[in-house]
C-alpha cells in the first residue's frame, strides 16, 4: 500500500509483462504509521458489539508484503475493475462492498498466530462451551484440565479471539442466556442458574454492561419484534 504524500519510486525495472491495476482509497477518520509488529485479533478488536451498538474494529494492514492466497484477492480486485466503467449506483455500492471485502483478506493475511495459539485457543473454548454452566468454572480450572498455565492460556485466547477466557466465558453464558429468554418463560433467575451464574443481581448488571440493555428490557424488545412480524 502506497501512503499518500510519501514520493514512491521501484528499484529495478520489471523483468515479464506487468499490469498495473490502482486502487485509490480514503479514511473516514485519520491513520497512523507504525513499526512492523506481530498483529493479532487482539489489536483488531476494539470494542465488542453489544445488542444496541455494532462492534469497533481498528485495522493494520502492511504497506507490503507476499499475499499467500492470491487467487482469492484477485478474484475481488477483478470484479473491482470489472464494474468500474459502470456509472450505476447499485454497482457503485457493490463496489464498497467488494473493496470492504479486499481489506478483510489483506488483514487476515497480516494476523500472525502460532498454530499452538490456535490449538490451546481451541481447547480452551470447547471446554467453556462444554462446561460453561458450572458456577464454578475458572481460568485456573479451565488451565488446570487442559494442562496449561493459565496465562499462556490468556495469551492464546486473546491473539485467536480478541478475548480472555473469563471474557469469553461471560459472553458465551449470555449468548446461550439471550437463547433462553426468547425461547422460554423461565424467569431471570432461573436462566441466569441454568448458565451458571448463581447471582440474578449479578447476571443483570453483566446483561446490561454488554447488551447495553437489562435482561428485562431484551425481552420486552424481542416481544415486540416477534408481535410485528
């Protein structure tokens, strides 16, 4: 990627036939220019989304280096090109799709984790997913049954997921929890029981802290929008 204002220049002239195909782009806000480093999920995700509000992303994307899977990008950059002579305000649109499409493929290709990461990440989330109704389900006893220590444990979950374990576990009991309210007549307390949180204060402030709304408030909302349908 070319920064703009910088004088770019090649080194040495092509040695087979090259075509030049320009994409030129802005931000909607301002960049910034950074040394070379490792980039995870971690850096990616900013703020998670909540029932109310869409998640934050930051992205990092490299000013050069070797696309491993070329096939799928040039296929995008293809149908970039394709509907460029096109004054069409639909084909407009699908070309912001498209690009939006090309930057996604550029990021994932600029993630770096270890396949180790991946597989303690994997681990880790099966037994949360598997155990997740246990109140007294820990990241010291999710590392103790899996063999680790538990901060390599956080260290593998947060560069995979974005997320700690504890942060993981939180969001997939509210996910099963959300499952349940719309599902089911069960009150909030014995949702929160059935996923393991033991404390309905408790489970309604972390409800309203992530959602942005109160258990109650979510299935009024849902109430609502299944009587519309």
């Amino acid at each position: 990627m070319m920064v703009p204002e910088i004088y770019h220049c090649g080194v040495k002239g092509c040695l087979e036939e090259t075509t030049f195909y320009w994409v030129h782009f802005s931000f909607p806000r301002s960049y910034s220019l950074v040394d070379e480093t490792e980039v995870d999920w971690s850096h990616i995700m900013k703020q998670e989304s909540t029932y109310i509000d869409p998640a934050q992303f930051q992205l990092h994307l490299p000013r050069y280096g070797k696309i491993t899977n070329e096939e799928r990008l040039y296929h995008h950059l293809s149908l970039l090109n394709r509907l460029n002579p096109s004054q069409s305000p639909l084909d407009k649109l699908k070309q912001q799709s498209i690009f939006y499409e090309c930057m996604i493929i550029i990021q994932q290709e600029a993630v770096q984790i270890p396949t180790s990461a991946e597989t303690v990440s994997s681990e880790a989330v099966s037994y949360i997913k598997e155990h997740f109704n246990d109140p007294s389900l820990t990241l010291t006893g999710i590392s103790s049954e899996l063999l680790y220590h538990p901060d390599y444990v956080t260290r593998c979950m947060r560069r995979t997921t974005g997320l700690t374990p504890n942060q993981y576990l939180t969001r997939y009991r509210l996910e099963i929890a959300k499952e349940l309210i719309i599902k089911t007549n069960q009150d909030l307390g014995a949702v929160s029981k059935e996923v393991g949180i033991t404390d309905r204060s408790y489970f309604s402030r972390v409800f309203k802290k992530i959602e942005g709304i109160t258990p109650n408030e979510f299935r009024r909302m849902r109430a609502n929008e299944s009587a519309r349908l």
